[in-house]
C-alpha cells in the first residue's frame, strides 16, 4: 500500500526553519524540560522593535522623517483595521521579499546592535524582563519568539542576556539575503509551530514551558503551554484570560497601550512594513 504524506504547511515549515536557527546558551543548574516563550513588540519591549530599528535608521539620514511619519502611519492604521486575512498577509509577505535582496546580513547585525542599545534598551519592559531573570534564576532556558527578523531578534536576546530568540526567517547565499523567505512570517500559528519544533529539539515538556504575550494573535502559542500568561494584553486577549483563569501582568502603569513611537504592529506588517521600509528607503536614498 502506498504510504501518504501530509503536505506540511507554510506555518509549520516556518516554525522549524525557525527552530533550527535558534541559538542557545547553557544555564547554571539547568532544569532541562521547562522554559519560557516571551513575545517582544508590547510584551518585552514598548512599541514595536522594528520600528524603533526604522527610527535608528532615519537618525542616520539613511531616509527623512517624512518616510517615517507615512511608515508609522501605515502601521497604525494596518493594526486598527485588524487586517490580517490571506491577501494582506500575502502582499506583506511580497514587500518583505522586495527589501532583502543584496544585502548583506553582517550590516544588518551591526545596524541592529547598535541601534539597540541607542534606541530600544530603554524601552524594555522592567517588569518583563524581571519575569525572563526569574525563569533563569530557576535554570530555566528563555526564548524570544517574534516576526521579527531573527538576526534583530537574536540581537535583543542577547543584549537581554537571554537564551536565544526564534525569529523571521530570511534565504542567504554566501552571507547576502536572497530576497525569499524560508517558510513564512513567523506570526501567529508560525510561532506554536516554532515552539514545537524547538521542545522536539530541545526536550522540552511543554505543559512545564511558559509563553507571554500582549496579542490575541498569539493565542496558538499561549494555548500551547502549561503556564499562559497575558502581558500588557489587547483587549480580547485579556478577555480570552480572565475567562481562563490566566495569569495577567500590566507594567503600562494605568494608561492604555498607546505605547512611544508607534502601537504594536501585526506580525506581517512589522516584518514586511518595518523593515522594507527602512532598507527600501535606504536603497532609494542611496541611489540618488
């Protein structure tokens, strides 16, 4: 009888070639099955990261404030609208393949370290990253999983400290990007995914692991685990988590997530909006 093999699906394939690029630290007296999953834009971080590594950008003259008034504009307004159905998703997804070509990823690793340290570490959450010391405190290894892209997000984790990050995968040949991606846009059920493949990998028990997010969008991933938790949550997930019983935390210290510089932007909108801008702009600039 001929064996039958299901077609894995975009998001699955994202969430191992995610996996696979994940880099991880040792830690002290390791408990070897439980980790923590933390989100980035709004949960560990205020505001977007890929914005914040646009405005890094802009400070360099590498495009002008108009640009990135229309990018923050964009972001706002895709996040409002919720457009997160196939046909955004796929345009977003050919806008990320348009920026990447020809760049080489050792620039965008130093872009990202120094804008980080000039832009974003005063923007991480204090109360967040306690949570992720904690989790390390108990031997516990601690994960970033975002659609940003994993050079930046890796970046982050290690600034942080933190075990490794699970990112947006992009192709390279010889250290340039190609201009695909591998898999999709690690966004929504792309990061469960990426978790599973990570616990396979690493050992992981998941109903010992915890997940922390902000967004609804990232209810796959937060149902995966033993130990859900809302950080800063939207509206409908901090529903979702009271009618669960879940943990949630809120450093916003009494206002509304109107964070600095721009509100969260969806998953594929910061991936493909963020970052083609800023390098697209770049290129342009650079042209003329």
């Amino acid at each position: 009888m001929r064996r039958l093999l299901r077609r894995r699906t975009e998001a699955e394939i994202a969430g191992e070639v995610a996996a696979a690029a994940a880099v991880t630290a040792p830690v002290a007296e390791p408990d070897p099955t439980a980790a923590a999953f933390f989100d980035v834009d709004n949960t560990m971080m205020r505001g977007a990261s890929i914005y914040h590594f646009a405005r890094g950008l802009a400070s360099r003259g590498l495009f002008t404030t108009s640009d990135l008034l229309k990018f923050a504009i964009g972001q706002a307004l895709f996040r409002v609208r919720g457009n997160e159905n196939p046909e955004h998703i796929a345009r977003a997804k050919e806008t990320a393949l348009a920026f990447v070509v020809g760049l080489k990823v050792e620039d965008v690793v130093r872009l990202g370290e120094e804008i980080y340290d000039e832009v974003m570490a005063d923007r991480i959450w204090a109360g967040t990253r306690a949570l992720a010391q904690s989790h390390l405190d108990r031997g516990q290894r601690v994960w970033l999983v975002t659609a940003t892209p994993v050079e930046l997000s890796r970046v982050i984790a290690q600034r942080l400290g933190l075990t490794g990050a699970l990112g947006t995968v992009a192709e390279t040949e010889n250290g340039v990007y190609t201009g695909r991606l591998v898999g999709d846009l690690l966004h929504g059920p792309a990061k469960a995914e990426a978790v599973k493949a990570l616990a396979r990998r690493e050992g992981l028990d998941l109903s010992r692991c915890t997940a922390y997010s902000d967004s609804a969008n990232d209810l796959p991933l937060l149902r995966l685990v033993g130990h859900p938790c809302a950080i800063n949550p939207d509206s409908e997930l901090l529903e979702h988590a009271r009618k669960n019983d879940w943990t949630v935390r809120d450093f916003r210290t009494g206002r509304k997530a109107t964070m600095i510089g721009l509100p969260i932007a969806a998953g594929a909108g910061a991936l493909a909006g963020g970052v083609a801008a800023a390098i697209a702009l770049r290129k342009h600039y650079r042209s003329i």
